[in-house]
C-alpha cells in the first residue's frame, strides 16, 4: 500500500515540494471532474461560497486551492481526494472518461450515480482487505482459451469452462450476486435515470472487476444482466470498460453482446441441467406450466427458458413466438426472491434497505462498513462517507442492524 505524505486540512494544502507542485495540473483534473459529471462552474462556485471567477481561477491552476477545498470538490465530484493531489493515484479516471464519451446522453444523474459507484466499489476493496484481507483468485480471461470467432458458441463454451471452474455442476445459482463477489468482483445495484441501460463493467487499475445492474423492478432481469456483465469481465477486461443496453442501434461491439448473452443464457440455465430435471411436454398448457417452474427454480424470466428451451431443440419457432407473447408467463414481483435483502428484517427495515439499494448500496457493502465501524477501524464520520448518508439516516441504518443482530443471536 503506498503511503501518502501528510497534507494540511485547514488552510493551503502543504505539499512535501510546494514551490513543485503543478497547480495547473490539479486545476485539468477538477475541471475534467465537474465536465464529467455534466456540472455548471456557478453550481461549483455556490457550494464553495466564493465567485465563478474564483473557481475558474483553481480550475486555471491561477489560484492554490485550500485543504477544505479540495476535500469539498472530492466529495462533490465523488473522488478520493488523493487523485487530485498525487500525481500517480491510482483510478479509474481514464475508464469513466472513455465510458461517458461513448455514452454521451448519459444523464447528469446517471453521471453521478455511476461515479458513485465507483467509490463504493474502492470502499470495499479498501474494506475487504481491512476485514478479512481478502485474496481472490485472478479471473480467467477466455478470449485467450477460446481462439474461434464465433461469438455465441464462445458465450457456451465460457459458461461451461466457468462452471467447472467454479465447480458448480448443472445445479440452479441461487444467488449470482453472491457467486460474481466470491469471485472478488465488485457488484452493486443502482436504480438509474436510464431505463434502457442494463448494467455496466469497470476495471479499476486497483480495486479490479466492478460490476453495476441497473436496479428496475424484475428481479429475475437482473440476475441475467449480472450474468451477462460477468461474461465481460471473463471476456472483455482488456477494453476496461463496457455499457449494454436493453435495446440499441449500435453495431460497434454486438459481437460482444450476442456473447455474453448466450454466457449467461447457458451460465444460468445448462443445458444438462433441463435435460436432468425436466422433460417434453404434451400440450401448451404443459408447457406455461413448465416454463414457470423453471423461471423460479433458476430465478431467470420466461423469456429466457423460453430460448433456452428453443435453443435445445425443445420447441420450435412457433411455439417460441406464441410462448413469448403469452401474458401468463409474465412472472409477477411478489413470487420473486430478492436475495440482497435479508428475511429476518422487518417491513420497515426492508422498505429502508432497498431505498438504499436504489442509491447503489448493497447489503454486503453496508455490513462490510459497519464491520469495520464495531471494531474501531473507521470512525462514524467515514462510516457515513463510505454509505454516502446523511447523519439521520445513517441513524437509522445502524439502529436497524442492532435489531437484526440482536435476533439473529
């Protein structure tokens, strides 16, 4: 880990060569930040209480910026104020950059919550290794052990080499949010602006595979596209970065696509698995029947047994399309299993948990942090800045985890 020489929180920020330090350099990295996050130098200003003119000044690198400034501009712009100051802090500046140039009607909100998540995904490599010290084995990249160019048969053939990897067998995965962090990957939730936007893929130069699902009401959506996201870090980690949409004109990386849906297609739901556990069916209503009992017992939508079953040959294009279209197989929410919030929490206790779900929290990440804050190795006031709360409701928080300890004891 390196090590950081001291820096003045009050007043001008001392540097170990101060008459060295290149003001106009940090004044590029604040203004490619607020740029980035799509906000205005008078919205900047108003938050520091002092003019425009004096905020374009540190942005020209005219003006030396305080301790307390910088340490305000980091929390605005959601950065380790150490990237500001350092000149070789490790980040994922140039990913995000990259990623909001080719996704440049990404809304100001989206923005900021994906750069969000990308502090949380630092939080918890810093806590992981603060915690448990945890060492995970380093990702497989299969594009260098599979050498053909078709690219659904490779989504197969990494969802079978992945499997056997994780010696899973052909068994349902109940939890593929639990599966991708055993892994060491970072993946949250995060309920975006963006309704067609799927999920996202980071690789952070430091804390590795970092993984957003965008958080919208089917459950069973999310698992696939957690899935899917999983084959680009398995596939794709040399590009660094990747956004898929639900629905898109953009031919650019298709391949990509067709890949790792058919990854997580046949990683969800193998194909000698159905051949175990089910069998042909006799008659429509044999089939809708079938179908849901699959949909729960691999926790992935009708839509997706419904080409896995035609994948394998069990019905044909007809009955895929009227199979489709059929309103009956649409599973509804309340017979869906969200993993990520526990069961012996209360109503109100969940209702508050998936607000927080919403803000791109995870429940792993929140006992992560709170961990770390029983045994005294971060203090409250980092513990509200790791979950990015307010003091109220980090109240809350921490009251509903002392009711869930206490009757889970």
């Amino acid at each position: 880990m390196k090590v950081y020489n001291k820096i003045v929180i009050r007043g001008i920020v001392q540097f170990p060569n101060a008459m060295s330090f290149d003001y106009r350099l940090l004044g590029k990295k604040l203004r490619e930040a607020r740029e980035s996050l799509l906000i205005e130098p008078s919205e900047v200003a108003g938050i520091l209480k002092i003019s425009k003119n004096e905020y374009i000044k540190l942005e020209n690198g005219e003006k030396q910026a305080t301790g307390d400034q910088i340490l305000r501009l980091a929390t605005l712009y959601q950065r380790d104020f150490r990237y500001f100051i350092t000149g070789d802090y490790p980040s994922a500046e140039s990913q995000i950059q990259e990623l909001f140039r080719l996704n440049s009607s990404l809304s100001k909100n989206d923005r900021l919550a994906i750069q969000e998540f990308i502090r949380f995904c630092e939080y918890e490599y810093f806590l992981e290794g603060l915690i448990s010290q945890k060492v995970s084995e380093e990702l497989p990249d299969y594009s260098n052990i599979i050498h053909h160019n078709y690219y659904q048969q490779q989504g197969q053939e990494g969802a079978y080499l992945e499997r056997k990897r994780l010696q899973i067998g052909n068994s349902p995965i109940t939890d593929i949010f639990q599966l991708i962090r055993q892994q060491g990957v970072h993946v949250f939730k995060r309920k975006l602006e963006d309704q067609n936007i799927s999920g996202l893929y980071i690789k952070h130069p430091e804390a590795g595979h970092c993984i957003l699902i965008n958080y919208i009401d089917d459950l069973y959506r999310q698992n696939f596209s957690a899935a899917h996201e999983y084959c680009h870090a398995l596939f794709d980690s040399s590009l660094e970065q990747e956004m898929t949409y639900f629905k898109t004109n953009n031919n650019n990386h298709k391949e990509r696509e067709w890949r790792a849906n058919s990854f997580a297609g046949y990683f969800l739901v193998p194909e000698k698995a159905i051949h175990k556990y089910y069998r042909l069916q006799n008659n429509y209503g044999e089939w809708l029947t079938l179908i849901k009992q699959m949909c729960s017992d691999f926790s992935v939508s009708s839509k997706v047994v419904i080409i896995r079953l035609h994948d394998i040959k069990w019905i044909d294009a007809e009955l895929k399309h009227r199979l489709y279209n059929d309103q009956r197989l649409i599973i509804k929410k309340t017979d869906k299993f969200d993993p990520e919030i526990s069961d012996d929490l209360s109503i109100g206790s969940k209702e508050r948990i998936m607000k927080l779900i919403h803000k791109g929290l995870s429940w792993y990440f929140i006992e992560l942090a709170t961990e770390a804050y029983r045994k005294n190795d971060i203090t409250y006031q980092k513990l509200l800045e790791m979950l990015n709360l307010p003091i109220e409701e980090g109240n809350e928080l921490l009251s509903d985890l002392r009711v869930f300890m206490e009757a889970t004891k």
